[in-house]
C-alpha cells in the first residue's frame, strides 16, 4: 500500500480543461519548515498550520473536474473554483488543485484546514479590470469566517497569481475605485504562504493580520513582481508583504514592486524577516501606522536598487511606543535613503516646533539596534533635504526624541550626508565608517565625529568612537560672548537653534 500511495504522487496530470484522474493526489509536507523556523532568543515560535487532514484521492478536489467544470477557456471559473473550496472545507478539510493553465477568476474564498495548491504551469488570473463584479469583494484570494489551518502553495515561480493591476494602477486615483490586495487573510491564524509567484496585483500583494488578528503566518520562497513607482507605467501602493499581526515568519522572498517590499503595520509584534532580497520598492519598512508595534528583526537581506533600506516612518496621529528593534546582516547597493527613522512621516521636520504635549499616538521609537550593514553605489545625483535622499537621517519629534539607537559596525557610502533632529542617545560603535562621495569625505572610526558629512543636526546628541558629540547647551542669549560657526565653517553672528562651533567645541543652541 505504502509502494501503491508513492506512485500515485508522481503521476502527472495529464488533461487541462477536462475531467481530473479521481485518484491524483499532491504530495505535502511541512518538514521543511520545521527546520526553518529560525526563532529568535526568548521569542516565542510561529506556528505552523496543524490539525490538517491527510490528504487522499477523497479530499484532493481538482477544479477542473467534472463536477466543478472550470475551464482555460471559460471567462470566469469563480463558481468552479469556489465549489471545489466548499467541498474541501465540507470534508472536513482538503486540497483544492488548479492544474497548469491559465484559469481566470474572480474572488475565491478559502476556509480552515484547506490547502490551496497551484501546479507548475498554472497561472490564476484575477478578472480583468471591466469584468469584476463590484459586490465580490475587493480582494482577489481572501479567508472564508475565521479560518484555521491554511495553506496556499505553488510548485516554485511558474505558478502564478496574476491581478492584471495595470487599469488600477492607471485609474487609482479616480473616485470611487477600490484596488484590492491579491491575498489578504485577516482573521483566524496558522497561515502558510510557500513557493509561487505573485504578479500585476492591482494594490497589496500578500496582507496578513488585522488590528493582531490573524496571528501566527510564515511566509518562504515568494516572487513578488510589480513595476516601480518610478517605471514609465508604475504600481501604486503595491507593497509586497505587509503585516499587521503577531508572530510572522518571512523568509527567501524576492520581492520587486512599487511600494514597500515589506512594512510593518500596527500591532505587528515579533515579526521576523530574513534571507530576502529586496529590488524596486521602499525598503524594509515600519509604518506609517505604528501603534503597539515592537520586537522586529530585518536581517540578511539584500537591497539593490530599493528606494530605501531600513525605514521606520509615522507620525503623531498613528503611533506610540515603538521598540525592540533590529536591522542587521545587510548589504545595500545603489539605495536612495539606506537609513530612516522620522516622525513626520510624508511631511518635511519642522525644526521651529514647540514641544506638544504627549498622546497615546505620538512617536516614541527606542531600543533600535543597526548592526553589520554595508550601503554603497548610490548612482543618483538627488541632493540632500530634510526628508530623504541622506546616507542616515533620524527626526524625531521636539516632545518625543528619537533614543537609544546603536550603529554597530554600519559602513555607508552615499552621495549625501547624515541628518539627526530630536535625537539622543545616538551610538555609532565597532568600527562604523561613512563616506560622503559628492565631496569625497570620509570619516572613520578613528575620528572624533560626524562633523565633517553632517549635512544638518538640530538638538542632537551623538557618540563617535565612546566621544561623545553635542552636549553643551547654552541658551541663545549667551552665545555671544565669542563668535559661532555653522557647521560649514560660516560665522553666525546671532545663532538661532542649532548646532555651532564656538571657542572649539560644539555647542547646541537650544532656544
């Protein structure tokens, strides 16, 4: 019998469009990525999906099978694929199959203990942009009630999720359309996204969570492919994987899109993403939405040609404590931004600004670790500003400073310099370089400071190399007792805020 079942797994379908062979199965396991887990220390593990059927001729559903119908050639299989989903679920759980083909679609909804299978070869196509009924839903695969267990795989990157996005992203500024993600699964836990491609998705890729729920996801082994926002026809907001739930795992993922590769939302809690490689997109992102949000490591990741690196971004309407976080083991080459962290999200700092008083939602980010990156090869010729386009900026808030942050071992080489406002605690150790190459300057762990590639620092506080930068902070009225210097060599006859050379050594004017 054991003979008699392994033969039945390396059988091949051999119709597309007709009736199924009743008894194919798929052969499925999850050891694989119970040795991948890769815990961080003290964290609790991610579960995988658990309490699945074993999976037989009698709960392996072909859509293309006779009591379902679907077609290559029908201009909607929704019903089809919908009834083969409903007769897993029915079953107690199973495995719905979408042989090679292309098969088009509608929305699909899936259910718990269900495995949604996609053979090499096979593309599902979302209905094109004239032809989806508006009270379908707006997202292309989404979960059915609270659903447990679940599992949506290919067989490697020919098989396909296409959203045919381009009229969306063309239209997405037009009233009333509505661009919906190509996976999103809010409720339930125990998710399990492996080994396909997703392509053209009209707006998010693959949204996990929803204000925590959704809990427990591990995602491996995905190609996310969409235009960048700065291509001749760009994506709009097609970010790769974002999550807004507890205990995530993403893991060998090439993501290539038009917003960020993946972000972190609020109630995003011990996400763990490694191993990836980020192209087009907007880095690996924080926010802008950042309530509850903690215990996040980036690491091993590979930037080329990302708009940003490691970005951290909100603002005092949508965040809070903001901590516990690590971006470590990566390599950045020809990045825009390699490191952020602002608190005016989508806004230029304003350095005038009174302190406000505190909220639930101001930004507090702290306990940040950057540790092993390398950034080099920005090709671009932007000039820097308060907002992007810098080697590192950091702008908290004048209520709520930016502290706490470690540079271990971060060797930057960009065009433009280092931006710090409302910051403190600031630690550059371990060997920590930064080259400015529009001026070619460089500073090294033997130097005393930044100075010499700050583009701008505003009530600021920095180590270099265990000295410690911009502390004194004599008020404005006693700053005339000798003269003052910008930090381009200018004198200032009346300082306002900032950062002076005065007698010597860096004084921080504060009012």
């Amino acid at each position: 019998m054991k003979r008699f079942t392994q033969l039945l797994l390396l059988i091949a379908m051999a119709t597309v469009g007709g009736s199924a062979a009743m008894a194919q199965t798929i052969s499925f396991s999850l050891e694989a990525e119970m040795a991948d887990k890769n815990t961080p220390e003290g964290w609790k593990e991610v579960d995988l999906p658990k309490n699945l059927p074993a999976f037989t001729a009698d709960n392996t559903f072909y859509i293309n099978d006779a009591q379902f119908g679907a077609s290559t050639s029908s201009a909607d299989n929704t019903k089809a694929i919908q009834a083969a989903l409903d007769k897993a679920a029915a079953a107690g759980g199973g495995m719905v199959v979408i042989p090679a083909g292309e098969w088009l679609s509608n929305t699909i909804q899936v259910g718990s203990k269900t495995v949604l299978h996609l053979c090499a070869g096979a593309t599902l196509k979302w209905l094109a942009y004239g032809d989806r009924s508006t009270t379908a839903g707006n997202n292309f695969i989404k979960h059915k009630g609270t659903p447990y267990d679940v599992v949506v795989e290919g067989e490697g990157p020919t098989s396909v999720l296409d959203g045919q996005g381009g009229p969306w992203w063309a239209n997405y500024k037009a009233s009333g359309v509505k661009r919906g993600a190509m996976i999103r699964f809010e409720n339930g836990g125990r998710f399990l996204f492996r080994n396909f491609r997703i392509q053209n998705a009209p707006g998010t890729n693959l949204t996990v969570g929803q204000s925590g729920r959704g809990a427990h996801v591990t995602v491996h082994d995905l190609e996310i492919v969409n235009p960048s926002s700065s291509a001749s026809t760009p994506s709009h907001n097609t970010d790769g994987i974002p999550v807004w739930t507890q205990y995530v795992n993403i893991y060998r993922c090439t993501i290539d899109t038009g917003d960020d590769n993946v972000v972190t939302d609020s109630n995003a809690q011990y996400v763990h993403v490694w191993n990836c490689q980020f192209k087009a997109g907007h880095g690996a992102s924080l926010g802008s939405y950042t309530t509850n949000m903690h215990h996040i490591i980036y690491e091993d990741i590979t930037f080329d040609g990302t708009d940003c690196g490691f970005r951290l971004k909100s603002n005092t309407d949508r965040s809070g404590d903001v901590h516990d976080i690590i971006f470590r083991n990566c390599t950045m080459t020809n990045v825009e931004c390699p490191i952020s962290m602002t608190a005016w999200y989508d806004n230029t700092p304003d350095l005038t600004a009174e302190a406000q008083t505190k909220t639930a939602t101001t930004p507090e980010f702290h306990n940040i670790l950057i540790q092993n990156v390398t950034a080099s090869g920005y090709k671009g010729n932007k000039n820097s500003n308060d907002k992007k386009y810098n080697g590192i900026q950091i702008a908290g808030r004048p209520e709520s400073y930016v502290y706490d942050v470690t540079f271990d071992n971060v060797q930057i080489s960009h065009r433009n310099g280092v931006r710090l406002f409302f910051c403190r605690d600031i630690k550059f150790i371990n060997g920590c370089t930064f080259t400015r190459t529009k001026d070619n300057t460089t500073v090294l762990a033997t130097d005393e400071d930044l100075s010499a590639v700050m583009e701008h620092i505003h009530e600021a506080e920095y180590t270099w190399n265990k000295e410690t930068s911009a502390i004194t902070t004599p008020k404005a009225s006693d700053s005339d007792s000798a003269p003052a210097y910008n930090l381009q060599g200018m004198r200032v006859n009346h300082p306002a805020k900032g950062i002076y050379i005065q007698n010597g050594r860096k004084v921080i004017v504060r009012e």
